[in-house]
C-alpha cells in the first residue's frame, strides 16, 4: 500500500495536524505502507515533485500539531482548467492535466490519494476520481475538509475553522485598544469569507466571550461599551447602508468610537458593480473568483463609512493570514483526529469521498460522494446564537 497527501487552496489551521494524524494511523496499523507528499498540492502532482515520508515518523506525529501551514506546501491549481496549467509550465500544450495527474500516480505507485482542502481541492479530487474510474485506474482518493470560512456543503464543520474564529478573537483583542489613540475613531475588523459569513459572526462571538474576561475600568473611561462589537456586516443579509449609519452615527456620538466585524464578501455585488462602472478591471483567479485583496473591500467600507460617521481616524485590520496560519486548537484537534481516522478507514476499505460530518445525514461522520461537494454554501443567519449576538450588539 502506498498513500500519497495533497493540500491545496490557501492554509488553514489544521494541514499539518491531518497530515501528522494520517502519518500515525498508517505508520502504526499498517508498517508496511509507503507515504509520500506532493509538494505544492496539485502542482507537484502535475510535475511529479513529492517527499517521502520517513517511518522515523511514527511516535512523533504531535511535532505536527506544533504547526500551523502545511509542510509540504499549497497551491491553486484546478485540474480541469487547462489554460492555466499550462500558461504556468505545470503540463505541455494538448496534454489534459487530469491525464497527466492520473500517470504522475500511476507512475508513482500510489493506491491511496488523501486530499486535504477545501471545496475547490475536493471538486477537483472529484473530478480526478472521475477520470480515473472512467479509465479503470485502481486507486482510492479520500479528501479532508478544510477551510477557515466553513463553506462546505455538506459538511457541518470544516477542519480549522474554529481555531480561525479563536485567533481572529485573539487578532482584534489588540486591535481594539487602538480606540484610545484619537476621538470618533472607525475600527474596521475586515475577517476572511467570499460568499459566507460563518467566519466573521463566529469570531464576533469568541472576541465578545472573551470580552467577559476582561475587568474593565469605565470610571476612567475605559468602558466596555468600548471595545464592543458594534456591527456585524456579512455576505447573507442585506446592508440598509443609510440605517446602518444612522444606528452607528449613535454609537459614534456616545462612546467615542466604533468597531465593525466586516466579512470580505459582504456588499461584494455593490463594491464590483461601482468598480466596474468607474472603469476599473475587477480581477479575478484561476478559479474565476473575484480577488478580494484587489478589490479590498475593507478599505472601500473605511471611506464611505468614515464619512457618515465623520470619523476622525479610521482603521482597516484583516486577520485571515494571522488566523488561517496558526496551529490548531484543542477543538480542531479533536476534530482532525475523528476525521482523519475515518478518512483512513474508509481509504483502507477502498471508498472514495470526503470524509466529514454530513449536514444532511444527522451530521453523522461518513465519507461522502464526491459528486455531492460543493461550496458556496450560506451561513444560516437564522441560528439562535446568531440573532441573540445580533441583537445585544443592536441594543448597545
């Protein structure tokens, strides 16, 4: 038997703990496995670049939950996007790259293929589980779910999510404390999330957890009322600009200072649409997604914002890369662990998916049809938790 790991996409929290994991469940239960790494997810199986993985291992998985990142390195690469593979020398013109992935495995022997990404990384797992039953190639691929915006579908709970909403938490507990250096000051808490709003309305929340922990002093001014979250802007609900602005206008006026949780993919349709009407070019990666690094939407929020409010100082902080690049928390763990190990069981047994707690089958833990993945999927702004947080944040 011999397993090979891919992680692609962008990092998150929990890359090099599944990797450590899946290293100990083969090295221990089947001694006579082989491990490989392919460097830079899809692009090292594409040129045939790849690590072997040591039995010196075995025992030192927890060297592994020291970091985070992924130590064998990430991509973006998609399989079926031909333009690009080749436009980056990763194939030759009239090669099909899910041809030349299939031989690269072939040529290397490998039986077992763990993916570890997310949606973007498992469709195209999909899609190389296509290809390769369609032309009788013997091998299993089984993905881990990770992502830091917990946008899988339908997976309850994507790998490193929690940890980003902790560190995000962590991220801002400093941040914050820049209200003391000017009156009227905007604080913009831009946090990582394209289409859902998971992401920011969990890290609102562990940051208000943490809040609680705090022995403030306001009869010297430095009031909780402060520090406070007092607006959550995500992709899932529609921004009444004017009576968002009117409500923080009062927060302004009252104690000096505001701060907002901003999801990167909130207002996105507005921010492109007057982007594009100025004759700006909105640009876009190699899986069609808008760059919001470009676009930045958090600057674009800073200045109309900053003027409603008649701010005297604004602030923009983003968290994604403090957030997704941290090791995995005790939560994450214990989550990595219970999926890794189904994730070898069901490679063992020769079933090919995602491994995960599906949505749709009492979040039991389960290796789910590749053809049943997709990302996209909305925050359930619905959630008792949610509308509690929303509405003590409403009533400051």
């Amino acid at each position: 038997m011999k397993i090979a790991f891919l992680t692609s996409g962008g990092i998150a929290p929990c890359l090099s703990a599944s990797i450590g994991r899946l290293t100990e469940n083969y090295l221990r239960d089947y001694p006579d496995s082989e491990i490989i790494g392919y460097l830079n997810g899809y692009k090292g199986l594409l040129l045939g670049n790849s690590i072997n993985f040591p039995k010196s291992l075995l025992g030192n998985a927890d060297k592994f939950y020291q970091f985070g990142g992924s130590p064998i390195g990430n991509s973006r690469v998609k399989l079926t996007n031909i333009e690009d593979c080749i436009k980056k020398s990763y194939m030759k013109e009239g090669e099909n790259p899910l041809e030349v992935a299939a031989n690269q495995l072939v040529k290397d022997g490998i039986t077992i293929l763990h993916t570890i990404g997310g949606d973007d990384t498992n469709t195209t797992a999909a899609d190389l589980s296509n290809y390769l039953k369609e032309n009788s190639y013997n091998l299993t691929v089984v993905g881990l779910p990770k992502t830091v915006d917990n946008d899988v579908f339908p997976i309850a709970q994507t790998l490193g999510a929690w940890t980003a909403a902790e560190q995000g938490a962590i991220f801002f507990e400093n941040v914050a404390n820049e209200n003391t250096t000017s009156d009227r000051q905007l604080i913009i808490h831009e946090v990582m999330g394209r289409h859902c709003g998971w992401l920011t309305a969990a890290t609102a929340l562990a940051y208000r957890n943490r809040l609680d922990n705090i022995n403030f002093m306001p009869e010297v001014g430095v009031s909780k009322e402060k520090w406070e979250v007092h607006s959550v802007l995500l992709p899932e609900e529609e921004i009444n600009f004017e009576k968002e602005c009117e409500r923080l206008n009062k927060v302004m006026d009252k104690y000096d200072c505001v701060n907002v949780f901003l999801s990167e993919g909130a207002g996105m349709d507005v921010i492109i649409t007057e982007t594009e009407k100025s004759g700006e070019t909105v640009l876009r990666d190699a899986f069609g997604h808008v760059r919001l690094d470009e676009l930045n939407p958090g600057q674009w929020f800073a200045k109309q914002l900053g003027k409603r409010l008649n701010a005297n100082k604004v602030l923009v902080q983003k968290s994604g890369y403090f957030g997704r690049s941290s090791k995995a928390n005790k939560a994450d763990l214990d989550l990595i662990f219970e999926v890794a190990d189904h994730a070898v069981e069901s490679a063992v047994a020769g079933i090919s998916g995602v491994a995960g707690w599906d949505e749709e089958n009492n979040n039991k833990l389960t290796c789910i049809d590749f053809n049943r993945i997709k990302g996209g999927k909305a925050f359930d702004v619905n959630q008792d938790w949610y509308k509690k947080m929303m509405n003590e944040i409403k009533a400051i």
